[in-house]
C-alpha cells in the first residue's frame, strides 16, 4: 500500500489542489452571489420607498390643482363680453383663428362666402336669445398634408365649430393638389 501511495503521491497531491481549488471557487462565488443578492434587496427597498414617495408628490399636485370647469362635449361657444358687437361682428376672432390655421398649414384659399344665418342651424332653431351662428363656405387648394394639417388644427380648437359638406376633388394637371370645398360653421354668444 506504501509503495501504491508513493508512485501515485503527485496524482493524490493534484486531486486534493483541485478539490482544494474547485471549493474555493465555490465559496468565492456563492458569496458574491450572496453579496449581490443583498445589494438587490437593498435596491428594491430603495425602489419602493422612492416610488411610494412619487406617488404622494402626484397625489399632493392633483390635489392642490385648480378644478376645472367640465364640459360634455371639451369645447366651448366662443363667448363675446357686452351687448356693444352685432352678431356679424362678433366672430372677428374666430374668422381670425381659422383663417390662421388655413395659412399656417400652406393650404391656398380661393373663395370664401359667409352666411351669417343659416337656415337649417339647430342652435338658431332653438331661438334661444344671444347665440350667433356663421357659415363660412370655403374653396381653397393644397396637398394632401396641408388639409391634414388644417383639419387636424380645426379640430384642436377650443371653441366650437363645425365642418359640413366637405367635397375634395383632385386637380386635372397634378394629382397631388386637391381643390376643396368646405363648409365650417361657428358659434358665438354675447353676454
């Protein structure tokens, strides 16, 4: 047994450096993990406490918000202060807007009438006193994107308005310009 022990003595000496080796790299390991795995405890902690801290700053702001006067429909009838404008005179503002929205999207316009009275208005219809309504028949010119972008920017006023009739048409000589025709009623009311 001596003699098996002496010849094999450098084969016993690598297995025991190996195992010696294999469970220090274990404890190395397992203890980085444990390391990590408790950084990540910590983190999550701080995570919580950090989000539970931005909830109450989000709660605090909506709380301390001004309420805000809700409506059903999120637009309002243009309102004009005093008895002192006509009915004509009182969609100044609102002629101004859409006309800046017309030429803020680069669309061209080529006619426009206005009906101050249109015949089949259901707000004019109700006769309930103070309410103006104005038809604004429009022909105008542009590309695709440009109506896009005007009809977009209509839709995101504040005030109400509504589009009727709207016929588009492609030009004859360059199928990306299109003639339009459109119709685009306001409200006002005078106090």
């Amino acid at each position: 047994m001596e003699r098996l022990l002496k010849e094999n003595i450098l084969f016993i000496l690598i297995a025991i450096l190996t195992l010696l080796g294999g469970i220090f790299a274990a404890y190395t390991t397992a203890s980085e993990a444990l390391t990590n795995f408790s950084q990540v405890a910590e983190k999550k902690e701080s995570v919580a406490s950090k989000e539970m801290e931005l909830e109450k700053i989000k709660q605090s702001k909506i709380d301390n918000e001004p309420k805000k006067k809700e409506s059903t429909s999120g637009k309002v009838i243009y309102e004009v202060l005093g008895q002192q404008f006509s009915p004509e005179a009182s969609f100044g503002i609102m002629f101004e807007n859409i006309l800046a929205n017309i030429t803020n999207s680069g669309v061209r316009i080529r006619s426009i009438d206005y009906n101050y009275s249109p015949a089949d208005d259901k707000i004019l219809n109700t006769n309930m006193p103070n309410y103006n309504a104005c038809e604004l028949s429009f022909t105008t010119v542009g590309t695709y994107m440009q109506f896009q972008n005007f009809f977009k920017n209509i839709a995101k006023e504040k005030y109400l308005s509504s589009i009727y009739e709207v016929y588009i048409e492609p030009y004859d000589k360059d199928k990306t310009i299109l003639i339009t025709k459109f119709k685009i009623r306001l409200y006002t009311k005078t106090i």
